[in-house]
C-alpha cells in the first residue's frame, strides 16, 4: 500500500524556504525574467543551498540495446564470450570488459550494478515503460515524467525536463500519459542530412540544443513581452471555472515557460564551457552532449536523458562495440568525475540504461541479437557504491541470483532520490495509480 | 588475415604483365568441406600440400588436411581470445590473437618458441610475410604496424601513420596489411578507409590512399565500415581494397560488398566493384596469373566468393561459398583456393579455362 512520501525536496519544509530566499536573493532581477542562470552559482550560499535540496537524475540510455557480454557482465573464454577480455575493477571480484578500464579503476566510488530481466527483449518501448502498457484504460507515463514530476521544483523556470539524442529512428520519448503533457521532454533531436551518391541512406547533425530557442529577428523582446501578456490576461479569462482541467493547465503552462526556455538559451551552449573541459569530455557528439546535460543538471534541470544510439549489432557487433564502449568509458568517467568535484554527485543520480541486452549467441554475422535480460548502472544520489546486485551463468544465459524486474529498477531509482515510489497520482478519471506497481519493492541492497 | 602465397608468385610474375592478357573463363569446383566448431578467422596454407593452418574464435588453431576424406582437423590451445592472423614460414607458424599475444609456434610439437605482447597491449588483427619470408609485419589497434624479424622475433621497426582516431573522434582500427609480391612494399589498411604504402626495407611512408565510401556515419550514428583486406596486383601497380558500401544499418541489410583499386603511385583510382550481396568483402586476393580480384563475402548474409575481372572492370564468376568466409588464400601454383569462415574450411580447385573472345 502506498506510504508517505519520502522526497527530499518537500516544498514546504523550513529549509526549503529558506533556499527558495538564498535562491531569488543570489539571482535578483534577472530572475524575474525567467530562468536561473548559471551566474547564480556564483553566490556560494545558493549554490550549496541548491547542492543540499534538489535531487535530480541523469539518464544515459542506450538505443538499440548494448551488449551486457562486451560492457557490464562478460563471459571471456565462453562460446558466448566473445573475443574481448575481462579486467578487475576497484570493486573486489568483480571483472568488467576490457573496453572500460576508466570505470574499472573507479567503479568502487559512486557505482551499483543491477541483473535486470525485462521479460521481453524487443524494439519497442517495453522498457522506458517499465513494463507498463503503452496503450489501454490508463495512459501511463514513461519513467522520466514521473521523475521530473517529482522533482521538479515549482519555482524554477528552467526546463524540468530534456531528452537529447543523436538518433533519427525509434528513440522511445518519454511520454507523460496521464501526468500532462507538462511534464513531456524538450526533444532535441538532430538534423537529417539527405544522402549523397553513392550512399542511399543519409547523415545525420547531431544538435545540442533545442532548435529555435531565441526570438526570430522579425519579434523584439518588447513585442514578445506584450504578447505573453496578452495571453495570460485570455487564458485567465479562459480559465476561470477550468481550474482542473489537465489540458489547459499543461498549455498554459508551456506557454508560461517561454521566457524561461529562451532565457536557458546559454545552458545549452558548450562555448560557455572552458576548452579544457570540452576537450575533457571529447568531442565526439555523444561527449558534447553529456556535457551539455552536466550543465542543464547543475542548473536544476530534474531530469535529463541522453541517449547513445545505435547499439543494435546483429552483425559486426564487436567492431562497433569496440569503438562505442570506451566512448561510453570515457564520458560516463567524466560526468561522474565532473559532477563529484562540483559536489553534485550527491544530490545527482545517473543512470545507465539500455533498451535491451544482447544474446550470448554470436550469430553468422558476428552479431548478438535481442535479448531481455541487460545489466544497468546506478551512480551517486542515494546509492551505496560497489553493490554488484545479481548474477549470471557462466555462459550469461540465466540468472543465478538477483535478478530484477523494470518496475523493481524504477523503484530503486525513485527511492535513491528520494521519491515514495508507491506514491498515488490520480489518474485523469480520478482514480489513483501508483507510479510505480502495487507491491514493487526497490532493491535495498544498492541503496545508501 | 592470411594471404595469397606471394614468394612462389613473384617468380611466375616478373616476366609478364597479367593485365595485358586476355581474361580468362574460371572454373571452380569444390574439393572438400571441413566441419569445424568454432569460426575461422585467417588460414595460411602450408607450401607443397593440402594442408593448412587455420585460426579459430576458440583461441585454437586447427591443422587441416583437405586430402583426407574426412578431415578431422588436428587442434591445440594458443590463444586465450580469438585467433586473428596467421603466417607460416616453413620453420614457424606466428599466430596473432585478440589477447594482443603473438606467438610462434615449433609446429613439430605444437609448443611455443616465443610469445611477445607486440602491440602496447592492444588487439592484433593480422599479420603478414614477406615474399622472402624474413620479415613478419602486424597491424593492432594502436595503429601502428611493426616490423619483425620473422626468424628471431627481434623488433626491425615501427611504422606510424594511420590516425589513432577516427573523423569522428572514436577509436580507430588498423585492419590489414599485406606486402608486394616483389617485397619492396608493404600496404596497411585501417578503419577510416585510409591506406598507407610503404617502403619495406626502409620503413618510410610512399603513398596515402583514401578509399571512399569504405567508412562513414551513418542516420543510425553508426560510424561504420573499413578497410577490411588489402592486396598488391602482381605487378605491385595496383592497391587493392575491401570491405562495405558504408552507411546503412548494423544489420548490414541490403549493403553492398565492396572492394576499389587504386594506382597508387598516381593516387588515382582504377576500379570500383559495389557488389549487391549482403555483407563485407572480409578477404580478397589477386590471381597471380590472371586479371582477376578474387573476393569473399563475410560478416554478412551472402554466401559467395566473386571472381572480379580486372579488365572488363566486371563479375567474371561467382560460386556459392557455403559459408560466410573470413579469409581466403591460393596456394603456390594458384589452382587450388582455401576459405575459412563460419564453422567450416572449404578448398576448391580453380581453373583458367580458355581465354574469353
């Protein structure tokens, strides 16, 4: 049965208002027009003020479905194993594949490690759905509506909610469903290039940040500012007796974060980042990204996911996992590195998750096809580092141990951060829902 | 990955220019089919006889003798990952494996001789010997090829050039190499689809080829493709090239195989051979006596070994392979082929046949 919420970040609790104080005082009046910038963390009694409260989550997912055999749970010297080798890591015991040396030395710091079992190993959006169905008499929401609904702070004018991706096939948004359609994601996807002779397929330009962000040259700030006036005084007009009507509270406030999203315009501009840290992330799109992402965290953005696509090798899979994983090395080290000398690892969570896993069989193609089984990583808020939750086989077909159900998973993810994941959210008809299933237990074992 | 037997080649080759001559009708026919459990990824034949070593994903390396009617081929432990290159030089066989070991064996009692991590801890992905079977060259993801003294295993040199990243900042791979017949030159192939020719004796780069379209990112933000194999015409003219059409899926659907040649010392290219087929040209070959580009299909769908002829710039053949093939190699006198592939060795006898009108 559902329980009190557990959030940290309760609005309504002393400390709370006193950093919603420290927070208006340390950005002034550039407040007052939307946004907080990334200036106000030069007032350290806010920043810290911000550090202590706000919980938020880093999602890093993983289209296509990487390999658990060439990342997380390998099998060196099987039939299924593959060619890569194993090394140590810093957590005793435990072996990762040799194409993450940067986490193996390091892993032990802020890092859990889950078996999960999805029960279906396909292309759809079966996991960032926890399981849950897409379509019936309940619209529910994906995982990371759910999250920014529940740590959204609901004086800030940044964004609560932005999906990045370099991918232009089936990315599987997030979908509020029942929340609003508040609560969806900024999208930012890339630019489709057409191909060129001799290819048929074409390019694509990864973006990283939201297209059309600032005014068109035609509308002055003045101008905007009317017009936003303007709607507000028809929509409270319209409004009057609809205080409950889910549609036009999540128009209005779309509408209302405008100002905010245009005023966020430098959060998304890794030019305002040193070139020592550009380069520490690299420059690959999926880095850039990532480091846009820290930025969007450090401001307060809730939630943010970034996927790396495309792991579906059903052939050549080594060969690409060869260049994808130390890719997925080297900026997930970063981000952890980055946000812990910030002192945001304690309130940040981040995640990696996969669309599925792959098979212990290596095809024809030297391939490994879908399969449902995958392993995910847990670091920083809430999570006691160096758990490595369930075990495999020697050949990686079955759990042996430990093995956990997506719903399970996301209750993990909201208790670490501090979210009653048996919280009750009505539906549009009134009726309640948890979010996440009556009865789901959160895997205590990686919990701080 | 193995290669065409060079040293007996250059003999046959130093008179005659097999590019003037008419192309000739090949003929195939399948010799033997060995059943193996794990893939092979390289073979290099043994001089002489119907055998040849063969490197499997089980770490093992198999003996195969393709004059037995049923062949069970001898096997013995040596690496601990798969089994990426082999070179016979009559007294040692040198495997290379994705355990960064390379090791040469005392074939006579399958023990090792010596056994050196060549590449800064990375991946091997093939060796190759020079026509006079004095000098070892191997290729590993630190992008670099180094030279060995095939006999003593002393380090000769190190030939740096290929970027260790690739246009899109990832980490690349140095696929190939292979020498000239003559074995004055010695080509390497990486992932980006660049290759480098260089003088063997000196270790001095001569020439950059880019080979286009063998590597892209794709709408997937697949960065995809590369030099798969790479080959010297007889005549050492010509560089040829292989592996995808890159740019589609990882699945490889619809792709087409590919393989260029290039004029090297003119930086121009010659020929261009996009073949609709599901998969990677993972192996090619020049006949030694013919106009031809023998090309395999592997890490793909189409189970096929082409027959490209040089001069009509055109598929002269094409035969079932029966298998994915990961490398292929003629013996000496080139009227027989091996391929190794996807669990099973397979030899052929190829004939000439009469010239074409």
């Amino acid at each position: 049965m559902p329980s009190s919420s557990s959030r940290a970040v309760a609005s309504s609790s002393p400390e709370h208002l006193l950093g919603r104080r420290a927070f208006f005082g340390a950005t002034g009046g550039a407040l007052l027009g939307g946004a907080l910038g990334l200036d106000a963390f030069a007032a350290p009694a806010f920043a810290n003020q911000l550090q202590r409260d706000q919980k938020r989550v880093l999602m890093i997912f993983l289209n296509g479905g990487m390999s658990q055999f060439e990342s997380w749970d390998p099998k060196p010297g099987r039939p299924t194993g593959g060619p890569f080798m194993s090394i140590p890591t810093s957590i005793p015991g435990y072996r990762i594949s040799e194409l993450m040396p940067r986490m193996a030395s390091s892993i032990h710091r802020h890092t859990a490690i889950l078996r999960c079992q999805q029960g279906f190993g396909d292309h759809t959006d079966f996991t960032i759905y926890g399981g849950r169905p897409k379509t019936g008499p309940v619209r529910y929401p994906t995982l990371g509506p759910m999250l920014a609904r529940e740590l959204a702070n609901p004086n800030s004018q940044v964004p609560h909610h932005v999906m990045f991706t370099n991918y232009l096939g089936a990315n599987y948004f997030e979908s509020a469903g029942f929340l609003g359609t508040t609560w969806n994601p900024i999208n930012i996807v890339p630019d489709r290039i057409a191909p060129t002779a001799p290819f048929t397929i074409g390019h694509s330009r990864v973006r990283l940040a939201p297209p059309a962000n600032s005014l068109p040259d035609s509308l002055s700030d003045a101008d905007h500012r009317e017009r936003e006036a303007l709607r507000v005084q028809l929509s409270q007009r319209f409004g009057v007796g609809r205080s409950r009507d889910g549609v036009l509270l999540s128009h209005s406030g779309a509408y209302g974060r405008v100002r905010g999203m245009m005023d966020s315009a430098r959060l998304f501009d890794i030019e305002q980042e040193s070139t020592q840290m550009r380069t520490r992330y690299g420059s690959t799109p999926f880095g850039q990204q990532a480091l846009v992402a820290r930025r969007l965290i450090e401001a307060g953005v809730p939630y943010v996911r970034v996927n790396r696509s495309w792991w579906d090798h059903h052939g050549q899979n080594f060969e690409f996992h060869q260049e994808m994983v130390p890719e997925l090395d080297h900026v997930l080290s970063v981000l952890l590195e980055d946000l812990q000398e910030r002192g945001l690892l304690r309130n940040t969570l981040v995640v990696t998750f996969s669309e599925m896993g792959r098979t212990p069989g290596i095809n024809a193609a030297q391939g490994r096809d879908h399969f449902a089984r995958m392993s995910v990583t847990l670091s920083g808020c809430g999570i006691r580092p160096g758990v490595v939750h369930g075990s495999t086989n020697d050949d990686g077909t079955a759990a042996v141990t430990g093995s956990v159900t997506l719903q399970q998973f996301f209750a993990t993810v909201m208790r670490a951060v501090g979210i009653d994941h048996q919280k009750e959210i009505n539906n549009t008809d009134g009726r309640p829902v948890p979010l996440t299933d009556y009865g789901t237990e959160p895997v205590a074992a990686v919990l701080a | 990955m193995s290669h065409c037997t060079l040293s007996a080649l250059s003999v046959l080759l130093a008179a005659t220019s097999v590019f003037a001559q008419a192309s000739a009708v090949p003929q195939t026919k399948l010799l033997r089919e060995v059943g193996v459990g794990p893939d092979l990824l390289c073979v290099a034949t043994i001089p002489g006889t119907a055998k040849a070593y063969a490197g499997g994903t089980d770490g093992k390396i198999y003996l195969i003798d393709f004059d037995e009617a049923k062949s069970k081929p001898i096997a013995w432990d040596a690496h601990v990952s798969y089994v990426s290159g082999l070179a016979f030089t009559g007294k040692h066989l040198i495997s290379a494996g994705s355990d960064r070991q390379l090791i040469w064996w005392d074939v006579s009692t399958k023990t090792k001789v010596r056994s050196l991590e060549a590449h800064d801890k990375k991946w091997i992905r093939g060796v190759a010997l020079s026509p006079d079977g004095k000098i070892l060259a191997s290729v590993g993801d630190d992008m670099i090829c180094r030279l060995w003294d095939a006999e003593s295993g002393k380090p000769i040199r190190e030939l740096k050039g290929h970027d260790k990243l690739t246009p899109y900042g990832l980490i690349s791979k140095l696929y190939c190499c292979r020498f000239s017949a003559d074995g004055k030159y010695l080509a390497t192939g990486d992932q980006a689809g660049i290759a480098l020719i260089w003088e063997a004796a000196s270790g001095k780069q001569v020439a950059k080829i880019h080979a286009p379209h063998l590597y892209t990112s794709d709408t997937n933000g697949h960065t995809y493709g590369g030099i798969r194999s790479i080959a010297f015409s007889p005549d050492g003219l010509l560089i040829a090239v292989s592996g995808n059409l890159a740019g589609d899926t990882s699945t490889i659907v619809n792709s087409k195989a590919m393989a260029q040649l290039f004029d090297w010392k003119a930086n121009k290219q010659t020929h261009d051979f996009p073949i609709k087929i599901n998969g990677f040209f993972e192996s090619i070959c020049f006949h030694p006596k013919q106009p031809w580009l023998i090309a395999a299909v592997g890490a793909g769908e189409g189970k096929k070994v082409f027959i490209l002829d040089l001069r009509k710039k055109a598929v002269l053949h094409e035969f079932l392979s029966n298998t994915l093939v990961f490398d292929i190699a003629l013996n000496e006198s080139a009227d027989t082929l091996i391929a190794v592939g996807r669990k099973k060795a397979l030899r052929w006898q190829l004939q000439t046949g009469g010239s074409t009108p």
